[in-house]
C-alpha cells in the first residue's frame, strides 16, 4: 500500500513520459507536455490473475467487446481503491515483481475507460501522481480531438 502524496524521487527518469512527467510536477501550468505524452504514449497496467488480459501471450492481440479487463491497483491508507499504471516496464516490476505480466495500452484508451477510477501513475520508486476522476476527466477535455 502506498501514499502518493508520500513518494519521493529516488531514480532516473526512464523515457520522455518520465521526463515530461518530473517536469510537470513543480508548476501546474507545465502539466501541458505531460498530458500530451499521457495520451498518446502506452502506459503499462497489471491485470488480475483472472481477468481476460492475464490469459494473454506476447504481441499485440485485440481484447473482444465484452471480455473483462480488470487491472491490479493500491489500496491508498485511507481505504481508497486505485489502479496502477506504469510509464515503463520497469516500474511495474517495482511495485508487483519481475514476474508480473503486465499490457500495453495507449493511455487515451486508459483514461476512457477509467474516467470513473482513481489512478497512481508510478506509485513507486519514482515520483508518481495520483488522478482521481475530475483529473481524468479533465485531461481527457483539454486533449484535441482524436483523428479518424
């Protein structure tokens, strides 16, 4: 369990998500770039063990209308649910082992489908933030519109 207003910066950022992410954290008028590369990166979630995305093998693969995902998060001191994301494989590895399989998902994809959750992006070992649903949506307003 963690608390993501309590992380600390203790590592390298790993890509530019990383890095547009520890920029945006001083200003919240830098939070631009971030939300940018938030949306059209991949960002890397856990799914539970018995969730259709568990049963995956490697490569891409289209998950069916009406499969259920359910992805692996926190419980927040406070008793709050979350979902964890990760910027790179490597932070998933941190928080739920080398052996966690874990998907690959655009993170415009991501934040439709979890408008209504609480997410940590990163909630260990680096700086991490946590969204809750008027963030997500919020982020998911001020994105332009998709193309085609």
């Amino acid at each position: 369990m963690t608390d993501a207003l309590n992380l600390a910066f203790t590592d390298s950022p790993l890509n530019p998500l990383e890095v547009a992410l520890n920029d945006s954290l001083a200003p919240p008028a830098d939070m631009g770039l971030f939300e940018a590369l938030l949306l059209g990166e991949d960002l890397f979630a856990v799914p539970q063990p018995d969730s259709v995305g568990a049963g995956l093998s490697e490569g891409a693969q289209m998950i069916s209308p009406g499969q259920e995902l359910i992805l692996r998060g926190l419980r927040m001191k406070d008793g709050r649910d979350t979902v964890a994301l990760f910027t790179d494989p490597q932070r998933v590895a941190q928080v739920f082992g080398a052996d966690a399989a874990f998907i690959a998902i655009q993170g415009r994809h991501l934040f439709e489908l979890l408008q209504d959750a609480v997410i940590l992006i990163n909630p260990a070992g680096g700086r991490g933030v946590m969204m809750n649903p008027d963030q997500i949506r919020a982020i998911l307003a001020r994105a332009p519109a998709r193309m085609g």
